[in-house]
C-alpha cells in the first residue's frame, strides 16, 4: 500500500472516531489491533471492538471527546500522528471526580499497516498536561 493511502486510512478513521461511527471506524482496522500504551507497559492484543469500547470509555469520561490531527509523518508501512484530544471532563478518570473542564492534549501515535488496515499502535498521550488541567496535580515549578 501507499504511504497517502496509510494517511488516507488515518484520516479516515479520526473522522469516524469523531462522528462515534463504529462500524466505518472498525473498517480501518485488522482482526487484531496490537496496541503499546506508554512505555514499559506490555503490549496487547485487542480486537476491533475492544478497540472501539476503549473510545466509548474515553466519550463517557469526556463528553465530546475528540481527536484533531495536527501533523502526519508516513514511510514504508508506518504512519506517524500527532494528534490533540480534547472533551468535557464529565465522569471519574483516574480517580480525578468529573471537574466539567474543557480539556485538550496532545497525543503521539505510530501506526503500522498491514494489507492496507491499521494492525499496530503505539500510542503515547501528555497525561502530566491533563491531570494538571483537571487541577489534579500542580505543575512543576
């Protein structure tokens, strides 16, 4: 596959993310998803619809929670993201009681294609950014 084809793909599938499209969302994604969330932690195996009720946890938590892609990078079978989410804070997250903020932070994901769907994600979020905006921590100083 092309590496506008892969973008193509991750365009795609943020908008359907955005729109909560789950079957046009799912259409983006192998059979098995190997998802790395943060570093030192193992990866899994998840299935598509694994996939999508991690979305729906994130919407509960963030009411219009939403991804905006602010720069995509892709070579071989490789798209790399930089993304910001953004939501109402609405529902515990973390052991942080819903605060009603509007929130936003940034997001850094590799992809790797398989057969033209997403089969890998490596995804790594600015946590530090949001506990500090929902008043859960102090910023450094």
């Amino acid at each position: 596959m092309s590496t506008e084809r892969n973008k193509d793909v991750v365009r795609r599938a943020a908008e359907t993310f955005n729109a909560l499209d789950r079957d046009a969302f799912l259409a983006n994604y192998a059979s098995e998803l190997v998802v790395h969330v943060g570093e030192g932690v193992d990866p899994v195996i998840v299935t598509p619809d694994q996939h999508w009720a991690a979305v729906l946890a994130w919407n509960e938590r963030f009411e219009g929670f939403t991804e905006s892609i602010q720069q995509m990078v892709a070579e071989g079978d490789h798209v790399f993201l930089r993304s910001r989410y953004s939501g109402v804070h609405q529902g515990e997250w973390r052991g942080v009681p819903p605060t009603g903020k509007h929130v936003e932070w940034d997001a850094w994901q590799i992809l790797r294609f398989e057969d033209g769907l997403i089969a890998e994600e490596r995804l790594q979020m600015d946590l530090l950014d949001l506990f500090e905006q929902l008043g859960a921590i102090d910023p450094p100083r």
